[in-house]
C-alpha cells in the first residue's frame, strides 16, 4: 500500500515514514533509515519520523544517535509522549533517575495510557529504592501493554523482592 501511495505521490512524508516503520519491523535497520530520512527531508518537522529515527539507532546500539533524534523530537512537538516515554528510556541506559523520572511522569501527563512511559517510571523508582510506586506503575504498565515482557518482568521481581523484604 505505501509503495504505491510514494508511486502515485513521491512527496509523501507519511508514505516514507510508514513503510520505514514496517522495514524497521523487520529488523532492516539502513533501507528503514533511508526511508525515515526521506521523509525528513519532505517534512523536517515530521515528529514521528523523528522518533522513528532515534529508534532505528536504538535498536542498532547507537545510544548518542538515538538520543539526538528523539531530543530533536521532544523539541518539534513537546507534547508527543512516546517520543517523551523514549528519551526516559535512554537516560535510563546512561543511569540518569531524575531525568528519566521527569521525562516518563511528563510523558504521562500528556497520555496516561502509555505503557512504555509506566514501566520506565517504574524502572527509575525501583532504581532509587520505592518499590511500592514501581510496583504501581509496573501493574499499570502491564494493564496497558500485557504482551510486554519486559513490563511482566519487572513487575515480577519488583514483588520478589518486596516479599523477600517482608
């Protein structure tokens, strides 16, 4: 489908970004980042783009590319929470708690729907020791996503240790 819409009109930034998302999907990092950036060049403003890009880096390893896209991103649109619930992610990686924290309890305020945002918050909390606010938002974050596996994981030990404690 989004061949043919970019057959039928080579300007679409949409086109470029979904048919990026469905190569990246399939583990093709480089033709899912030719596409992205084809959209880019269409729409520099395009915010799923954006962070559609900083994933591809993601998952490539590439941390520091990562993060410029997905702070390129919350600069375009402030409020798009899954690229917010994204860069809570990366300072999870660099082990920075505050910024995560801030970064995951901003993206919810936008959309409190967000699993990816609750298990990240729930990550920072564990991580300076309130377990009890973790397991919260662990349980939301399963609530919201059940074929999480890493949110079911965290959410598992987060109790395992609660009960060890008790």
């Amino acid at each position: 489908v989004w061949r043919d819409t970019l057959k039928k009109n080579p300007r679409s930034a949409i086109a470029y970004n979904n048919l990026g998302r469905i190569i990246l999907e399939r583990g093709d990092i480089d033709t899912a980042l030719r596409y992205f950036r084809a959209a880019i060049r269409i729409d520099p403003n395009k915010v799923e783009c954006l962070n559609n890009i900083s994933i591809a880096f993601f998952m490539s390893g590439d941390i520091r590319q990562a993060k410029v896209w997905v702070l390129r991103a919350v600069k375009t649109d402030p409020n798009y929470a899954v690229a917010r619930a994204n860069l809570s992610g990366i300072y999870l990686i660099e082990g920075n708690l505050d910024k995560a924290e801030q970064e995951a309890r901003t993206a919810l305020k936008t959309n409190p729907y967000l699993g990816e945002a609750h298990s990240n918050l729930g990550v920072a909390l564990a991580r300076k020791g309130r377990l009890n606010e973790a397991i919260s938002h662990f349980r939301k974050a399963v609530q919201l996503d059940p074929q999480n596996p890493r949110s079911k994981h965290n959410l598992e030990r987060a109790l395992s240790i609660i009960r060890r404690r008790d």
